[in-house]
C-alpha cells in the first residue's frame, strides 16, 4: 500500500515536471571545429526570444525555411555580413562556396550544423558572428543562404520530403520575394 502511493507520488511529479513525452529537450551546439560547447550567454539578450528561435533551439530546424517574408531581410543581412568573403550568391570568394553540395564541415547540410558554424566560426577568417547579428537573425541568414542553393535535391538534408517535393534550384539572379509587412514575423521586418 505505502509502496503504491509513493509510486503514485512519483509519477504525479514526472507529469508536473513535463516528462519527456510532453516537452523536448534543447539541442545541444558545438563549435564546429572544436567540438568545445558553444554558450549562447555570447550573445546578447536580442534575438533569442523569438518564436523562430525558441522553435530551432529545440528542434534543430530552422522555422525560416518556410518563411518566404523573411528572405529580404536574410538577404540584407548577408549581404551586410556575409557576401563579401563568401561572394554575392554564395559563390564563393576568399571562404568556400554556401550555395552547393560540397561543405568542408558536412554538417553544414544540416540547420544546426550551419547554426553552429556562423555563430560560433571556423577556422581563419571565419570568425564567430555572434557580435555581429543576433541567434534570430543567424536564423534569417541561414534561410537565405539556403535559398541560394543551385546544387541538387537529394544532397539537400536540411529539407524534408515536403519541402523537396517544391525544391527550386536558385536562379543565379533573382532578389528575394518583396515580404507581404501583414504576414511578416516582427524579427524579420527590413530595417529602413
Ligand atoms: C572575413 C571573412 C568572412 C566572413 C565575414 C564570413 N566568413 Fe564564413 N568563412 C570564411 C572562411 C575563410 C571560411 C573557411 C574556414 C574554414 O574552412 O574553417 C568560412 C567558412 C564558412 C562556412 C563553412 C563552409 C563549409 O564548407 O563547411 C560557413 C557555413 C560560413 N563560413 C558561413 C558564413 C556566413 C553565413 C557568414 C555571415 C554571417 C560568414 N560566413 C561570414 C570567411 C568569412
């Protein structure tokens, strides 16, 4: 009998603490050549409390890849932040191509590898970005980036089979849709 309600007790507890059948655990990210853990107090306070990033953090997929009105700021910002070393459309310049199949760290096919890498760097030149955007805005920039992508589907694993199935290769031009400012997240709207 005693043993019964302890059990009860226990499971009362498990379910008020949200076992894991009700919550996720956060993801876990790593510098991407040290492996070290990366601490995300590195950034500052903006940017982390966006539904995008609260999303991400705990699945490891970036919500923007589906947000078309957030392309022209992530356009923007790489092109601020980004386009002069790995080039325009992600060609490449003096860092590696984004916009192909072939990635010196394989992880980089993945949101969380790609995360990982921009903010907390590589090696050389391809210093930590934290200082520079924010964790949402990183996430803006990877939509981008991803957007540039020309190579083929099936190397494309930060897509799932829904979003293969409406896969694009970029054009090698074209400028990001013009965002619809009613259905544009509030992280995501061009700064003037
Ligand atoms: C000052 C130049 C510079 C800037 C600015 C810069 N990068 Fe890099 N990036 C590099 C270099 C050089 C490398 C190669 C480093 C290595 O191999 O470890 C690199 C590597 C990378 C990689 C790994 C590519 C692979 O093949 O695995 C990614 C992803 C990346 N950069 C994304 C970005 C993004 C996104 C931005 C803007 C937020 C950015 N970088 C800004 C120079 C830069």
């Amino acid at each position: 009998m005693i043993n019964r309600i302890v059990l009860a007790a226990g499971v009362a507890a498990f379910a008020l603490l949200g076992g894991p059948a009700t919550t996720q655990a956060a993801i876990e990210l790593h510098n991407t050549v040290t492996g070290e853990p990366l601490n995300l107090d590195d950034a500052g306070p903006e940017g982390r409390d966006t539904e995008a990033f609260k999303s991400f953090i705990e699945t490891g997929k970036n919500p923007y890849n589906n947000e078309p009105n957030c392309l022209a700021n992530g356009e923007q910002l790489y092109l601020g932040m980004c386009s002069g070393c790995h080039g325009h459309v992600a060609e490449g310049k003096i860092g590696p191509g984004l916009n192909d199949n072939y990635w010196t760290y394989p992880d980089n096919n993945t949101d969380k590898g790609l995360f990982e890498t921009i903010f907390g760097g590589a090696s050389g030149q391809m210093g930590p970005m934290y200082g520079a955007v924010n964790p949402d805005q990183m996430l803006q920039i990877m939509a981008w980036v991803r957007h540039l992508y020309k190579d083929g589907v099936e190397d494309a694993k930060w897509l799932d089979d829904a979003q293969k199935a409406n896969f694009k290769p970029y054009d090698g031009h074209s400028h990001a849709p013009k965002p619809d400012p009613a259905k544009t997240p509030e992280a995501c709207k061009v700064s003037e």
